[in-house]
C-alpha cells in the first residue's frame, strides 16, 4: 500500500479500516525501513522544533535587508490589547505565523513546512489549537502525519516550491496541509479532511510568487499569516458540512497546471509583481544588497 | 520522497535552496577534503550570486566549511568563526557558463595542504547535488554513503572498486564513471545503501592506478 494520490489514501484507509494519519505513517515505516515508534518520534521531534522555534521568537531581531522584524510582537501587543478584530483562535494564529516567518527572516531555527518561505503556516494553525484546547501532544504528532500525507501528494502531483509553481505552490500547499489537519483535530472525517485541504489550495490557486529582491520577506511574511487564516476557514467550511465540488486531486493537478503556465517573472525570480513595483525599487536602492 | 522532506527539515532561514542547501554544500565539500580547512575561495554563480547576501548564503556556506549543519544556531556567525578558527575565507564572482541558477564554486586549502575544487548545486528543498570535483563532472548528492574513487583511466579499476564492494556485502545504489580524456585521469562515483568499512577503503588506496580515494559516509551528514 502506497499512495500516489489523496483518493489513494482515502481507499487504502477505507480497506483496512485505518485513519488516515496511520496510512502516511505505514508508508514512511516501509519506504524508510523504520519501525512505528521511529516514524512517529521522528515527527514528534519536528514538532517539537516548531514549538522550540515559536517560543525563540525575538521581537528585537531584524533581517539582513531591514525589511523584517518586530511585526509578530506589534500582533502580540493587539491582540493582549482586547479588541482584536478575527477572536481568540484566528488573531493567535496569525500572531504565531507571522513570528515563525520574522524568525526565518532573520536565520533563526525554523522547520521547513513544506518550505522555510512557508514555514509559518502549519505550526500556525496547530499550536495555537493546542495553546486554547490544551490537546495531547500524541494527537497533535497525529495531526502533523495528516499534514505530511498531504504535503507528499501535493509534492508528487503538483509543486511545493515556489520557483516551480509560484506562491500557491508554497503557501498555498503549506495552507492545505495545515487545513487538513485542523479538521482531524476537530474530529473530521477523512472526506471532510479531504475537502479542508481542496478549499484552503482552491483559494490560494494563482497566487504567483513574487518577492521583493527576491528575498524570503516581502510579501511572505504576512502570506503565512494569510495561509494560517484560510486554512482554520476551510476547515470550518469543511466540518459545517460543505462539499467541495472539486475533488482534492482535481484541485492539485489544477495547481501544476497554473504553476505550468505562469511566467518565469512571477517564479520566485524577484522580477514581476509587488518585486517590479516603485515601491521595490526603491526598497532595492536603500538596502543595496 | 520522505515525509520528512515535507515536514522539514530542521533548519536555520531563511531559505531552504539559499541557506539550507548552501550548508550542506560547504558540508560535503568539507567532507571531501577530510580534514581542517586552511583557506577557502567562494566564488558565486546565479541566483546565489544575485539574491545571497540577503539570504546568508556566505555565511551558510562558510558554516558548512566549519562542518555545522543546516540547524545549527551558530550559521549567522560562521564568518567570525572561521576568523576564530584560523580558517582564511575570500568572496567573489564564479566564471561558468550556464550552470544551474545556485552554484558555488569552492577551491579549498587543507592543513596538510592538500587541495580541493569542488562545484555545488542547491536544487530548491535542501536538496544538493555536487556537480564537479577538481574539474571533472560528477552528480551525487551526498545522502547515500559515497565513495569517489579518483583513477587513471584504465582497465580493471571498476571491478577491484565493486568487487571488494561485494565483498563487504555493500550493495550499489548508483554508480557514474567519468574521465577527462581516453587514458587520462577517471573519476568512479558509487553511491551505496550501506557504509563501506574502513579497511576496504584503505585497501583501494593501495591499488596502483588508484590516486585518490574519498568516502563521504552517511551519519556524519545532516539529513
């Protein structure tokens, strides 16, 4: 049993009456020759990085270029503020995002998920969830498996890099991981995990991937924080019952798809976009990197 | 793919292609080399040459040198390490033709003495592939346990390499042969699923014809 597609998964987990977490961690104990506790302790660790990594942040960090640094605290003090606009859940999110991406930024210890340009999104989503709900740490290594399955498809199928595929293929695939474990941690079934992860890539179809000075900054910092707030949407889209009429592999293979026809300028080469802006310019000529 | 390249790896930012992938350069070209490294000359290609900086691709790839891995805190400060370490490092332009958008081209100097060139790739997701060493082309990406083998070309040399290889019940996973001209310098890159003994190495290195002999093994790596 190996899975190529999401419909894969979803057989394989019908067949033999196992959850979806446990088909991706079969297949990494088969394919790595490694045994159940080595799999899963291997993603607890990367967990683990994550949480090590959110709780690092330094608000007094700033990048290279100057263009990154402070923006995670700034969401802090607004949230703790008591009038936040998005609640408890979506405004810690966001918070927690955009910290992992400031600390990225400026080379601090992060876990690529499935890039460091995305790694804000999935420990976003996942340990503001366990922050407020006070979850297993075991369910939560669970959660991150679904993320894994997911994330390989997408990998095998379509892109997760944004050279190849533009933003869609980074934030948009780091969103649809992180949506799909949301609705296993809210107890979804595996079809409306499935549908988390189709609307969360479904709206972030297109996105092209256009930093300014080609650096991991502008505008990625805040898409992760963009990426968080989809996915905990299309979670909830999906646990309310909602179908996505596209089906998961239909909206992947569309991804590879747009990412196959978007122009080199708006792949990760600093050219087109917010990258070919006044405004960039001018960012260009005052850090003259 | 693992899942593992999904979720992860571990690494320091800001970019996987430009910073992980920079580390791991610096790591094999250490690795090849096998010992401290006395000077080393950087020469940028691309992208890396282009978008570096802001990415810390010199820092990486000097923190690599040093033989940190792409989750090591300490890769924003490599440059004064290497100061502190004795380690001599220059900066500049790399002269290739259409090489890959993130190369660098590292000439390295031993404590011995003994010299390296080594030309890397950073493919995107930290993943590598070593495209050159000392002029001839190889491609490896150094997560398998790899043993170069630097030859004169002639017969015989392949199965002396894969015999003692099956003597050691080593299996082969890839193998590429290389060489600058017909009877001139050969280069043997094996890659293999599981580590080669030391005393099988120092048994290549005895071999007439054999001129060098390098092993790249598999846990010292980052991945």
């Amino acid at each position: 049993m190996t899975y190529n597609s999401i419909q894969e998964i979803l057989d394989i987990c019908q067949n033999n009456k196992i959850p979806f977490w446990r088909v991706v961690l079969e297949t990494d104990m088969r394919e790595r020759a490694v045994c159940e506790t080595e799999s899963f302790e291997t993603m607890r660790k990367m967990y683990r990085a994550m949480c090590e990594a959110d709780s690092n942040y330094d608000k007094s960090l700033k990048s290279e270029s100057g263009m990154t640094g402070g923006d995670g605290e700034k969401l802090h003090i607004y949230n703790m503020s008591g009038k936040n606009l998005c609640g408890e859940y979506v405004s810690l999110a966001m918070e927690k995002a955009v910290k992992m991406s400031e600390s990225n930024a400026c080379m601090r210890r992060i876990v690529a998920a499935p890039t460091a340009g995305a790694c804000g999104v999935i420990p976003a989503v996942l340990l503001s969830y366990q922050e407020l709900y006070h979850t297993e740490e075991n369910k939560m290594v669970e959660a991150m498996f679904v993320s894994a399955g997911i994330g390989n498809v997408i990998a095998m199928n379509a892109y997760i890099a944004g050279a190849s595929g533009g933003c869609q293929a980074e934030i948009g695939s780091a969103s649809a991981m992180a949506a799909g474990a949301l609705a296993y941690l809210e107890g979804g079934s595996n079809r409306q995990m499935a549908n988390a992860m189709s609307f969360a890539l479904k709206n972030m179809l297109g996105l092209v991937c256009d930093p300014v000075c080609g650096l991991v900054e502008v505008p990625c910092v805040k898409r992760n924080s963009a990426g968080a707030v989809n996915a905990i949407a299309s979670a909830q889209l999906a646990m309310a019952g909602i179908e996505s009429a596209i089906k998961p592999d239909d909206v992947i293979d569309a991804m590879r798809r747009i990412g196959n026809s978007m122009p080199s300028e708006l792949k990760e080469t600093g050219q087109g976009g917010l990258a070919a802006t006044e405004s960039a310019e001018k960012i260009r000529k005052a850090i003259e990197l | 793919m693992s899942i593992f390249d999904i979720i992860g790896p571990v690494m320091v930012g800001p970019s996987s292609s430009h910073t992980a992938g920079a580390v791991r350069i610096g790591l094999v070209a250490r690795r090849l080399l096998d010992e401290d490294i006395r000077s080393a000359e950087i020469l940028l290609y691309g992208s890396f040459l282009a978008t570096g900086k802001g990415h810390g691709t010199q820092k990486a790839l000097v923190a690599g040198l040093l033989g940190m891995k792409p989750d090591d805190y300490r890769i924003p400060d490599s440059i004064k390490i290497a100061e502190e370490r004795g380690m001599a490092v220059s900066f500049g332009e790399a002269a290739l033709k259409e090489a890959h958008p993130n190369t660098a081209q590292i000439k390295l100097v031993g404590v011995t003495g003994k010299e390296l060139e080594v030309i890397g790739e950073s493919l995107g997701g930290s993943r590598i592939n070593i495209a050159q060493i000392d002029g001839i082309e190889t491609n490896f990406s150094g997560d398998n346990p790899t043993l170069i083998v630097h030859n004169l070309d002639q017969p015989g040399h392949v199965s002396e390499v894969t015999s003692m290889l099956a003597h050691k019940s080593v299996n082969v996973a890839a193998m590429q042969l290389y060489r600058s001209s017909r009877g001139g310098r050969a280069v043997m890159v094996v890659e293999c699923d599981q580590e080669i003994p030391a005393d099988g190495l120092k048994w290549l290195e005895r071999i007439e014809g054999v001129l060098k002999v390098t092993y790249l093994g598999k846990n010292e790596g980052d991945k």
